[in-house]
C-alpha cells in the first residue's frame, strides 16, 4: 500500500494470514480406557464376553422354566384328582360304617348268606382303597399315635393315664393324604391327663 509520498508502507507483521486452501486438522476424540476403540481387539473381547453373559442368562431362564414347567405338570398329574378323590371318600365312609354296623358275635353267627354279604363289601372296600394308593391317596390310621396337628383333627379329650398325655386314642373319622398334602384330617380323641413323657438325656445331665 503507497502513502502519500508514493512509497510503499511496510508490511504489518501483526496482520493476520490469509486463511489457505487447507483444511483444518481435527483431532480424535478421547476414548476413554473402559470404551474401547470399536473393531479393536478389547472391543472385540468386549462382544465376545457381553454375548456369552447373554447366552448364559437366556440359558438360566430356560432351565427355571423348564423346572417350572415340570413343576406344574407333575403336581397336576399328583393333585389333579383331588375333588374327585374327596367325592370318593364319602363312599369309603359308608362302607366302613356298614362293616362297623355289624357286630363280631353277629359276624360269626351269620349264615352263609350275610357272610357272603360282608365279605363282599370288606373286598369293595379293600378293592377302592387300592385303587386311591394307586391314584396317591393314602389313608391316615394315627390310632396311638402322637397327636399331629398337621394331620388330626382333635374333637375331644379322653382321660386315660395309661398312656402319654396328646396320644391319640380313638379314630373318629379316618383322615387321608394325596401326595405330599391333607386331604382330609383325621378325627380322633386324644388322652389327656396321662403320664409325663420321660425327661431327655441333656435334661438329666443338666439338673446333676
């Protein structure tokens, strides 16, 4: 640029450059050391470890399903019968009531006729308590047994101190299970008022 003498005026060496045709230079971006660069091998391995959990948790919860499942199918197959069964056992009642209503000196006083008889409701009743065993039905004969409460039904108490005191000592009413679950307690008396049971070894050891 000339002044007013015509002469050039010196470069301004504090001027900026002309921009050129280059472009600028960008740098990468940080990569942090837990996200590594995609396609290198910790990426890789990265995949690798995050498909194979993946593969194990799909395989955890086929097996939970599959037990599930045989869960369900075994416990309908055990207790699918259960309304059917208590249906059922109304009839084993009252054939026992009919067996029970005859007296042992008439049972051996009877003719041919009425022993036939009981001998064939005795074989209905023994023949329809097979066929509930095969089914999973179980019959409960807690007779001298400890009172359970889980199983028996208490409906009085007898005073009877020829035995332990929550012995069961009549059967009212026979109880039934189907599988591992009641299916009808068991009625019963229990004895009260009978000897205390027999204190333990650690009980002795500590009262010396």
């Amino acid at each position: 640029m000339a002044n007013s003498n015509g002469q050039k005026e010196p470069q301004d060496a504090s001027a900026p450059e002309l921009a050129n045709d280059k472009e600028p230079v960008v740098s990468k971006p940080y990569v942090m050391p837990d996200d590594p660069e995609e396609g290198s091998v910790e990426a890789l391995t990265k995949e690798v470890a995050d498909a194979k959990d993946r593969m194990l948790r799909t395989l955890a919860e086929m097996e939970n399903l599959r037990k599930r499942t045989q869960r369900e199918v075994t416990d309908a197959r055990t207790y699918g019968i259960t309304a059917f069964a208590r249906d059922v056992l109304d009839i084993a009642d009252n054939l026992q009531r009919a067996l029970d209503a005859v007296p042992v000196e008439a049972r051996e006083a009877a003719d041919a006729g009425l022993k036939a008889l009981i001998e064939g409701v005795e074989l209905t009743e023994r023949s329809l308590h097979k066929t509930l065993e095969k089914n999973g039905v179980q019959k409960l004969d807690p007779l001298g047994e400890k009172f359970n409460p889980n199983f028996h039904q208490a409906m009085y108490e007898v005073p009877d101190s020829s035995v332990p005191a929550g012995t069961v000592v009549q059967v009212v009413q026979g109880g039934y299970t189907i599988g591992e679950r009641v299916l009808r307690p068991a009625l019963v008396a229990v004895a009260k008022g009978g000897a205390k049971s027999a204190p333990s070894a650690a009980q002795d050891s500590a009262n010396d």
